[in-house]
C-alpha cells in the first residue's frame, strides 16, 4: 500500500500518521477530531523559518537518525527530508537543495 493510501486509511480509523524516522506511523489512537495523538498534537515543523504542526521526522541518517520534526508543506517540498539533509540532483550528481543551511 502506497504511504497516501495508508494516511487515508489511518484517518478513516482514528488513528495517528505521525511518521516516525525508521520506525514508521504512529498509529496511535486519537480523539477530538484532530488528526496527531496526543504525543504528537503541536510540535512544531523544525525548518528555519517555519512554525506549522509537524506530521513527521526527518528520516535522513549517518551514524544516528536525524529526527528533526516536518510539517506537510515541507514533506511535500523536500521529501522525507529537513532542510539540512535535503537533497536533489543535478547532472546525475547528487547535491544539497539548500546549499547555506549546511554552515548552521
């Protein structure tokens, strides 16, 4: 099942789509008609610049996971990625999206 399908099915279930880094949706269950458990319900997106409710975190790892929060906008902007470690390439070569974030 492809992850859009999943969310859909998670929400049709009451159930949370947090997306945790390797470990996968939370699944918890939720109430009062929002979409996060109560775990997950108000961490804010951790991109520079951006205060919307994260949905996820940044699944990008060297010898640890990242793990920083993203919200949807960000997801859908530069993949499963935060700022820091997105990446795209360019003649086949693999290059950071958002070269000046590296020098944090």
């Amino acid at each position: 099942m492809d992850e859009k399908k999943h969310i859909m099915n998670l929400k049709k279930r009451n159930r949370c789509y947090y997306m945790e880094a390797w470990i996968g949706f939370c699944e918890r269950p939720i109430s009062d008609g929002h979409d996060l458990c109560n775990k997950h319900r108000g961490i804010q997106c951790g991109n520079r610049g951006c205060n919307n409710e994260a949905i996820g975190q940044c699944d990008h790892a060297d010898s640890l996971v990242c793990g920083k929060p993203i919200c949807k906008s960000c997801f859908d902007k530069d993949g499963d990625s935060c700022q820091y470690h997105a990446t795209t390439y360019k003649n086949g070569k693999q290059e950071y999206k958002y070269p000046k974030m590296r020098e944090w």
